[in-house]
C-alpha cells in the first residue's frame, strides 16, 4: 500500500533544498503531500513544489478544498508521517505551544501520524534556552526531532544550526516509513538510567545517567519486531510504548530481576549507569546535621553486584550480550578489559567527558570493540542513530 508523507515547509532559508528531498520521495513513489507557510512561499514558490509532487501544495487556512471537507483534518488523516522541514524556531515554539493559527500548524494538531521536526536556523538562535525548552517539551510530547548539522550557515556564522543533509533526511523518512522486521520473534531485555543506594530514608548516592541510551535501544527494538523487556533504576523519562517496563532501584535489585529475566533472552544490552558502591549500613532514620560546619560525616561503602559479569556467566548458547563502557580515561583498554572480563560478543565504549557524549546528551559518540579485536569508530550522532547502529550489529551477529 502506498505511503503518503506530509512535508510542512516553514520560512527558512533552507526551503529551497526540500524541492530535492520532495523529488527523492516522489521517485520512491511516495505521496508527498507539501504544506508551506505564508513565510516558506518567500523563499521557494507553491509552483516549485507542485511540479515536484504532482499535487497542489497547502498554503491557505481559508482555501476551499476541493478534496476534502474540511482541509486541515482531511489533509492530516491522509498521512502516515508528517516532517516540518525546514523547522524554524518560530514554528517549534508554536508546535511546543499547541498554537495553530495557520494551515500547517493547524494541520500538526490534527495529525494522528508520526511527526518529524528538522531543525534549521542560526546557531545563536538554535542555542537559545527558549528555543532548547521548546525542542525538549517537542521530544517529551513523543515527537522526533532531528540534530542539525554543524558548518557555516547562510548568515555566514560558523555552528550548529545547518539542516541537516538532505539524504540524512531521507533516510530518516525511510526509517520511520518502513522500519525493519529484523528482530521479529526475539526477546531483548535492556537496562537503562542510574542505580540509587540509600543512604539514610531521604539521601541516596546515584549519577548522573538519564536512561536516554537505554529507551532509545529499547524504543528501536520494539520497533523492528522484538519482545523487550526494559530493566530501568531512576530516569526521568517516560516509558517507551510497546515495551515491558520493569522499574528497579538499586543494583541489587537490577542484577536480581535480570537474573530472573536472563533464560528467555535472547538477546541482552547493559546500557544502564550501574553504581559501583553501596553504604554498607543504611541509616534507619534521616541524618541530622549537628550545625558545626566542621563536622565530617564518613561513608562506609562496599562493592555492589557487577550485573553484566555476573549474567556473562550464565550467559546461554547463541545469547547474545552487549554492554556500555562509559570512561574518562584510557578508553579502549578500559573497554577490552570489560569485554572479556563480562563475557560479552562487542561493548559499546565512550569517553563521557567528551562534548556530546556524556550522560544526558541527545548526541553520543562511541566505539564499538569487538570480540575478535575490530575496532569501528562511529562520529557524533543522536542516541537513536546510535541505538540503530547497535542493533544492526547484533543482527549480524544472529
């Protein structure tokens, strides 16, 4: 059955390169349905757009249609993915904000499909707190927003705010079109976010980790096909849907339920901040400062499980086994230690004091080490890009 694709084009000066990505589609014969701005049309004309996708492109609220009833809830129901590309930092505050107050933003409020934003602006604008908040509420709401590229932009500054290629953008499209069946019939289990151990009632020692990592990998397999199951210690996100939530807290307590989860894998990725040391006599009641600012209080802590060593050992036949070695020094040595140490098939290592590749970033940038010594650096992406790259290795591995 053929797709239909909503393409909103906003008033950006990167307009002019979506007629390509229009022409990509239409080849693939896709239906490509294009809603511009009033600002897009000063930078690309309507008639470009409808040369390119055969079809007449949606500009005005107040257009008689002649297609559907109601233009804006006719348009959008046709659709299985709608992309704002370019997405300027006007636009995304309206989406974030639920505003619709033209035809494009009022057709993303009637949208039921998959929506896609692709950022493009200056890198000032791009950097700015309320321009971040707007695409943080966007991603929290569920939907994708891709990372833009970095290189000189129309303004002449040098920054983050370029659009991003347009095959990167096509390929995206074509993700999220057509996603891959290929870990159909397989059950995966992940962990994800921080560990915590109590101290006392109210304190309790974790880090930093957010679990974005680990929804990710879990958000894709879902989505290619697998049974997953999602081991998660404190993060601040929500659940992705389609997969088994199983909250945790401590890495005892991580170790335990994986434990148990273990035999009906077949697959198993480590992606969680594992804490290293628990205290070792929890405080009954809350701690209570004496008021000298002298006073020292010391911890004593031990060891905590190490989860992936202790599952590498029962680790089954054809089980697959991945894990994260997040480091801030000696990198791969440390990584091929924890390789063999853990049992596992590759790891997946990053130095986390890198810009873009620590706990909370939406970018990562990793190395992947395999049991056969290859060695695959892999540049800065998002963690889903990431996530997707993990997974296709471990279907080669199957």
């Amino acid at each position: 059955m053929a797709k239909t694709v909503g393409i909103g084009v906003t008033g950006g000066i990167a307009a002019y390169k979506i007629a390509d990505l229009v022409s990509r589609l239409k080849k693939e014969d896709i239906d490509v349905i294009v809603i511009m701005t009033e600002a897009a049309t000063k930078f690309i004309t309507p008639l470009t757009f409808k040369t390119l996708s055969d079809r007449e492109v949606l500009v005005d609220l107040w257009d008689d249609s002649k297609e559907w009833k109601v233009q804006h809830v006719g348009a959008a129901e046709q659709l299985d993915l709608l992309v704002i590309a370019p997405a300027t930092a006007n636009f995304i505050a309206k989406v974030a904000h639920g505003l619709a107050d033209d035809l494009l933003s009022t057709i993303v409020l009637a949208n039921t499909a998959p929506l896609l934003l692709v950022p493009a602006m200056n890198s000032n604008m791009y950097k700015n707190q309320a321009v971040q908040d707007n695409i943080k509420k966007l991603k929290d709401y569920g939907y994708m927003v891709m990372e833009p590229n970095s290189g000189v932009l129309a303004c002449g500054v040098t920054g983050q705010g370029r659009l991003p290629e347009i095959d990167q953008i096509y390929a995206e499209i074509k993700r999220l079109l057509f996603p891959k069946q290929d870990l159909l019939g397989k059950r995966v289990m992940v962990n994800a976010g921080t560990t915590c151990e109590d101290i006392d009632p109210v304190r309790f020692i974790a880090n930093r980790s957010t679990g974005k990592m680990g929804f990710s990998i879990a958000q894709d397999a879902q989505t290619r096909g697998a049974d997953v199951i999602l081991v998660c210690g404190n993060s601040p996100l929500e659940p992705p849907l389609g997969v088994e939530f199983v909250p945790v807290w401590g890495a005892e307590e991580m170790c335990e339920v994986m434990q148990k989860y273990q035999p009906a894998c077949d697959i198993i990725i480590g992606a969680a901040a594992v804490g290293d040391f628990r205290i070792k006599t929890r405080a009954e009641q809350k701690m209570k400062k004496t008021g000298n600012a002298s006073e020292e209080l010391v911890l004593t802590l031990v060891g905590t499980p190490d989860i992936l060593k202790t599952l590498g050992k029962n680790k089954k036949p054809k089980q697959i086994m991945v894990g994260f070695a997040a480091e801030t020094e000696n990198i791969l040595e440390n990584a091929k230690k924890k390789l063999d140490s853990k049992n596992l098939d590759f790891i997946v290592a990053n130095d986390v004091t890198m810009e873009g590749a620590g706990f909370s970033s939406d970018t990562n940038i990793v190395t992947f080490i395999s049991r056969n010594g290859e060695i695959e650096s892999l540049p800065k992406m998002s963690k889903q890009d990431v996530a997707a790259a993990i997974l296709d290795k471990v279907v080669k591995l199957l």
